[in-house]
C-alpha cells in the first residue's frame, strides 16, 4: 500500500498515527514526505500523531 496514495475516503478515521515512514520518506524526496502528511490529515477527522526522529532527539508531535 502507498502511504501517500490511501484507499479509504476522507475523514474515515479518528486518529492517524506514524511511527517512522515520515523518516523513510524524509531521507529522500521532500515531497513525498510532505504527501504522507496530507494524506493521512486526509483520512483524519481529529488527531494526527507523527513520531520522528533527528540526529539530536526523538520527538513526538500531536496535532489537534
């Protein structure tokens, strides 16, 4: 399944999490990264949760 094309209708489901294809995707193409993020705010109706990580830390981000 592609991450950046899903096949569930828009808002269908409450929560969307990621836990590291962001950082897959963010080591090449930006745009595609940028892809996954609009696609699962896509098929979110309420709470996005995006786990990624840097040299320096891991960090989590929830957006309401």
């Amino acid at each position: 399944m592609d991450a950046t094309q899903l096949p569930f209708e828009d808002n269908l489901f409450d929560v969307a999490i990621d836990k590291g294809t962001l950082d897959a995707l963010a080591c090449g193409d930006n745009l595609l990264a940028l892809k996954l993020i609009k696609e699962m705010d896509r098929v979110c109706n309420s709470v996005l949760i995006i786990s990624h990580s840097s040299i320096l830390k891991r960090t989590v981000n929830i957006y309401l």
